[in-house]
C-alpha cells in the first residue's frame, strides 16, 4: 500500500522512505525554524545552547564536533549567543588556549522558552497522529538514527568517549 503524501508526486518516489524521511523533514523543520524564531533563536543557536546547557563547560572545538558544525560557523554562533548574553567563553584552567563554553542564567531561561516552543511546534508537525502513533514513530526514527555501524553513529560515540561520557 502506498501512503498517500499531501502534495501529488509520482507513486515510485511517494514510496521511497528516504523521500518522506526528508519531506517530514522539511515540514518538521519549517515548524522548528518558525517557533524558534518566536524566541529570538536559530535551529544552530538551539543545538549549540541545548549542548551547552547540557554538557558545561565544553571547549568550543569540542561542541563544533559534537554537533557536526564547521567550526567557523560555530565561532558566529556562539559570538551571537554570547553578545546576547546567553552564553560565555571562560578559559579553561587546565588549558590556556582553550575556552571553556557555559550558559547565563538568561541563556536558561532562554533555553526553557525554547524547549516549550518547540514542544509546541513538535505537536503541529504530527497533529495528524494519535499519543501511540507518535511514540512509535520517534521510537522508530531513533531506532533510524542510531543504526550501528553509521559514520554519525561512530563520530557521535567517539565523541562521547572523548568527552568522557
């Protein structure tokens, strides 16, 4: 059985997971990209301070590999969230070269209204599926996501050890 998708496309390509992986993608994103902006955040901006509250302090190359970001974009994020004042950059004690990356108290409550935001955002992208059916489908994509063997699977893994995690 097909599935059948909003827009008409041929039923070859309507069929191919990969195709709806990234319309859902697309239509999850637009909805992301929409409520964090509501909050004064970009999708970078979220994952670098989502990080950060997370996994303070962290070295600036440390977070750039973390979230696969080119390490010249992650300097203009973090120079933005740090000229905000959500975010700084410490020297790290055991190494001067190094900065070490930790949130404000109003780079939190940012954090906060961020995660409620894109909570929301979360239910309009899959309004159309009932509290199992949603469940599933994050289990499944998880599932997806950590599949053995992947490059991102192997760099997130690595980095984690690296971090001592």
């Amino acid at each position: 059985m097909i599935w059948a998708v909003a827009v008409d496309y041929p039923e070859d390509l309507a069929a191919r997971i990969g195709f709806l992986l990234a319309r859902a993608h697309l239509i999850a994103r637009e909805e992301a990209d929409r409520a964090l902006a509501e909050v004064g955040l970009t999708a970078k901006g979220y994952a670098a301070l989502a990080t950060v509250v997370s996994d303070a302090p962290i070295s600036q190359q440390r977070l750039s590999r973390r979230l696969r970001m080119d390490p010249a974009t992650m300097v203009d994020v973090i120079d933005e969230l740090e000229r905000s004042g959500y975010m700084q950059r410490r020297r790290n004690p055991d190494d001067r070269r190094e900065y070490a990356l930790v949130t404000t108290a109003r780079g939190r409550a940012l954090f906060s209204r961020a995660k409620r935001a894109l909570s929301a955002a979360e239910r309009e992208t899959v309004r159309d599926l009932d509290v199992e059916e949603t469940n599933t489908l994050r289990e499944l994509l998880g599932r997806i996501a950590r599949k053995p063997g992947s490059l991102t699977t192997a760099e997130m893994e690595k980095n984690a050890l690296s971090a001592g995690r």
